[in-house]
C-alpha cells in the first residue's frame, strides 16, 4: 500500500514516529514535508499530498498538524477527496467504513502517539461498507448540485 505522509511544524514529530511505524510495516510513504519544527504553512503540505491521491499515486494520504483541522480543511478542497479527522480508533474505523474516507487526518498536540497507532492501524485496515453508505458517499463529491 502506497501512503502520501505530510505535516506542519506541529505535526513532525509526530509524522516521523508514523513514517517509521508504517514503514516498519512494509508501507511504502511518500513524505511531502515538512522536514522540521521550523514554522511552517499546513496548506503547502495538505494540497500536494491530495493532490497525490486524487490523481491515485498514492492510495490514501495521512496529514497531521495541531489540531487537524487546518490541514483537514485544505485537504477537503480537492474534488475527490474524502479526508477525516479523527481521534480515535472507533472514529478512524467509521470514517473507512461509512465514509469512505481516504485521507486521515490526526490532530498532533491533541493525540497521544499509541492513540494515533490504533487510528493509523484502525484506517489502513478497514475496508468502505458501501451498501447504504454508497449514495451518501457519492453526494459528498456531488456537493450542491445533489440538492
């Protein structure tokens, strides 16, 4: 499985330690950056890594910043994608089976590193339900129009 990695300052370290874990793991990762704690915009990193899994380089993406909205947020702009914030491994496992979710997204100051293995674990692993959830997945990348 193919994973396009990126985070802000706020979530290197964290992006790092899942880097390694994911690797361990015989994943093969994609790192969009950043490659420090030095200050940096959760835009320049959220939009190449969707970018990259829009275009289906890479299979599903995995974004950190603080708190995981802003980078979640960016990430959602791109017709496609399916990004998700979540928090823990009840939350990561939805998002997959309901939502179809293809990016996970972590909030790094907000989450303990075992937590966002269990999410990590959780997302990599479980499969979309489809059935019922088809449709409304669909009306996702329909926006408006669908009303």
């Amino acid at each position: 499985m193919k994973i396009a990695i990126g985070s802000d300052h706020a979530g290197f370290q964290l992006k790092e330690k899942l880097k390694s874990y994911l690797q361990n793991k015989e994943f093969e990762i994609q790192d969009f950056g950043t490659y420090s704690e030095e200050r940096a915009d959760y835009p320049d990193f959220a939009h190449p890594v969707a970018i990259s899994v829009e275009k289906k380089e890479n299979d599903f993406g995995l974004l950190m910043c603080g708190t995981g909205n802003g980078i979640n947020m960016a990430a959602n702009k791109h017709k496609g994608i399916r990004a998700a914030l979540c928090w823990n491994e009840e939350v990561a496992t939805l998002a997959r089976q309901h939502n179809d979710a293809n990016i996970l997204t972590l909030p790094a100051r907000c989450i303990s590193e075992a937590e966002a293995i269990k999410c990590v674990d959780a997302f990599f692993n479980t499969s979309f339900e489809g059935g019922r959830h088809t449709n409304r997945v669909k009306k996702i990348s329909e926006g408006v129009d669908c009303i």
